[in-house]
C-alpha cells in the first residue's frame, strides 16, 4: 500500500496572492467576455473588401511603386485576397494572405516608370478562412 | 515566477508562429472560447496534480484562475513586444490572438513545477564551473533558434519591429532568463545563486548567456541564408531570434 502524497499546507493567503487572484480574475473575465460579446454581437456576414490604392512613400528600384490597402469592412475574414492593379495596359497581381474582418493589409507592387495612366485595382478572388 | 518561466517556455514558439497571429483573428470568437473553457479545465487538472506551486495545491481553481490570468497578462505583453496587436487591431482581433496565445502559455504555467528537475538533470555534475553553464545555456539556445530559424517569422517580425520594440525585445531576452534561472524557485536555484568566480555571478551569467544566445541566433540565421551580411536588418533579424534562443538557454541553465 502506498502513502498518500503529502498535500500543500492550507493556509491563509497573503496580500500579494489577494492581488494577484483578483488581478487575474479581472484578467480571465475581461477575455471571456471580450470573446462572448464579439461572438454574440459582432459584425456578420460574409467578407466585403474595399481597396485604395496610392503611390507608395519609399522609393523603389526599377519603377514606379504603389501602394495597396485593402480594408476589410464585412463580418468575416478573407484568406488569399488576390488583387490585381492596371495602369493602363501593364497589370500586375498581388496576393495578401489574410485580411481580417475590421482590419486593412497593405502591400506593395512596382510598375514601371513608363506606365503613367492612372492606375486602378480591384480584388480579383479570396476564400473564407 | 516559476509559473511565467513555464509559460515562456511553453508559449514562446506559438508565439513566433504566423499561423497564431493570422488564425487568431479569424476564427470565430466563439471557437476560441470554446477553446480557452477547456483549457481553463486542464488547467484545473494540471494545477491539482502539478500546479506552479511546490507540493499540491487545495485550491487548484484558484491556482488556475491565477495561472489563466497571469497567462493572458504575459501573452498580451508579449504580443504587444512583438507588435502583434496594437493601438490600431481591432479589440475583437486583439482578443482572439491573445486567447489563442495564452492556451499553451497557460499549460506551461500549470506544469511549472515540472519543467526543471528539482535536484538539476541526470549527470548534471559533469556541467560545473562557467564552461558548463555557457555549454549548456548554447544547448538550449540551439533548439529553440533550430526550431525558428529556417521558418519566415524572424524575417517578418524584424522588417515590422522598430527601434524602440528592438530595444524592448532585449531587455526581456535579459531580463526573463534573469527571473527564470535566479529568481523562479526551480531546483538547483540555491547553487545557481550561490556560483562565485567572475563569470558565475547572477548578473554577468545572464549577459554571458545573452551573448551565447546572440551568437547561437547570428549562425543560425546565416546557416539558413536569413541573414548573410551585418547591417541594420540582419542585426534586428538577429536580436528577434535570440529572445526565443535566451529563453532557451535559460532552460537549459535550469536543468543542471
């Protein structure tokens, strides 16, 4: 017959463990219901995804860089955005690899100096995550 | 301490995991917190049997209330360190990548008091003086940078981290093994503390092991071609590995 394991001594909890228990609960209670209230009353529906395009700050070699963002205003997230930008005949492609719902993800694509149109671009594809 | 120094341990990884930051803020808020109810339950569990407290406990729900709290404070720090969420995230996308981040933090401040052995490893005489601490602290720092290098994270994380969350990422990589070897109650601690000679006291092991660690991250880096020339962005690819890397050395430190 083995012996039990000997148990922690009960004893009362010093002022630090107080604050560390309540610091703690605030810390848990403040994530689940964080979660629960944007599970039950977050945005829904299916991703909507609106693209801004702007020459880009840094300087880049062999073109002319622009810049994408595209900002996710719809109630789920999108995985493999595909966009394409036009200036004038010359197109180029850019995949963002998740764009989560309320937020925006920038990249950047070079087109060369010749191509002086303006330049436009939409999202061409993604899939739900 | 010692519960922070499992969840470091433990959590640090998924941390450095692309996947972690792009699922946090996509899967349904629901689906996470599913996932952090069950582990709240393991970690009730875990606490009774184990737990981050010497000997067991007879209040393993308080204890892993503590350990989930304590674990969703230290994941949200490290998140913010990393720059993984911030002023600009969405409060519902800081919340899934938090929560997602602190299952496994959790799980390893819950298993605390198992990390280290409480006597030092098998053969861990055969690691005495300054020599054994830094041979052992390069061990450690070897698998923990062999698992990140080759992977695009510390590429990533170091195009996005500016001067002031570089300069952070080394205090904590100075810092948090400091804690962890001399302050986290793990066995041995007495000795460790107690180590004269000048490369043995608490402050100058924790830089000499820093510096293993920088050294471990630099080579590594270079051996999967991250980084093949030392200007800005290599040494800020290099700084983002040696915080997984000294936290690795620390462990290593830990089990002799």
């Amino acid at each position: 017959m083995t012996a039990a394991k000997p148990r922690g001594m009960r004893r009362e909890r010093t002022p630090f463990e107080w604050a560390l228990l309540l610091v703690s609960l605030a810390a848990a209670l403040t994530l689940a219901v964080g979660l629960a209230i944007s599970a039950f009353t977050g945005a829904s529906g299916p991703a909507d995804l609106e693209v801004d395009i702007a020459m880009a700050e840094a300087p880049a070699s062999g073109g002319r860089p622009l810049e994408i963002t595209v900002t996710n205003i719809g109630g789920t997230s999108a995985e493999n955005v595909v966009v394409e930008v036009t200036v004038g005949d010359v197109a180029r492609e850019v995949t963002l690899a998740l764009v989560a719902k309320g937020d925006e993800e920038s990249a950047t694509v070079i087109v060369p100096t010749s191509a002086t149109a303006t330049p436009h671009a939409e999202v061409l594809s993604y899939s739900d995550p | 301490m010692r519960g922070v120094a499992g969840g470091v341990i433990l959590g640090v990884p998924l941390l450095y995991t692309q996947e972690t930051w792009l699922h946090g803020r996509s899967i349904a808020p629901v689906v996470i917190l599913a996932g952090v109810i069950a582990t709240f339950g393991v970690n009730v569990a875990l606490s009774y049997f184990v737990g981050f407290r010497p000997g067991r406990t007879h209040r393993p729900v308080e204890d892993a209330v503590v350990g989930m709290g304590i674990s969703i404070v230290l994941s949200a720090m490290l998140l913010i360190l990393l720059h993984r969420i911030g002023s600009g995230t969405l409060p519902e996308n800081a919340l899934g990548v938090t929560a997602l981040t602190t299952i496994p933090v959790s799980i390893g401040f819950a298993v605390g008091a198992a990390l280290a052995p409480s006597q030092g490893g098998e053969a861990s005489e055969g690691f005495e003086g300054w020599r054994g601490d830094l041979l052992i602290a390069a061990g450690g720092a070897l698998v923990f940078a062999l698992n990140i290098a080759p992977t695009a994270e510390p590429v990533v994380l170091a195009a996005e981290l500016d001067g002031v969350h570089l300069s952070l990422l080394v205090v904590a990589s100075l810092v948090l093994p400091y804690l962890m070897v001399f302050y986290a109650e793990f066995g041995g601690r007495d000795q460790r503390i107690a180590s004269d000679g000048a490369t043995q006291g608490p402050i100058t092991e924790t830089l000499l092991a820093y510096g293993v660690a920088f050294a471990v991250s630099a080579a590594m880096l270079a051996m999967f071609g991250r980084v093949d020339t030392m200007n800005q962005a290599a040494l800020a690819r290099v700084v983002t590995l040696a915080f997984p890397a000294s936290i690795g050395a620390a462990l290593g430190r830990m089990l002799i």
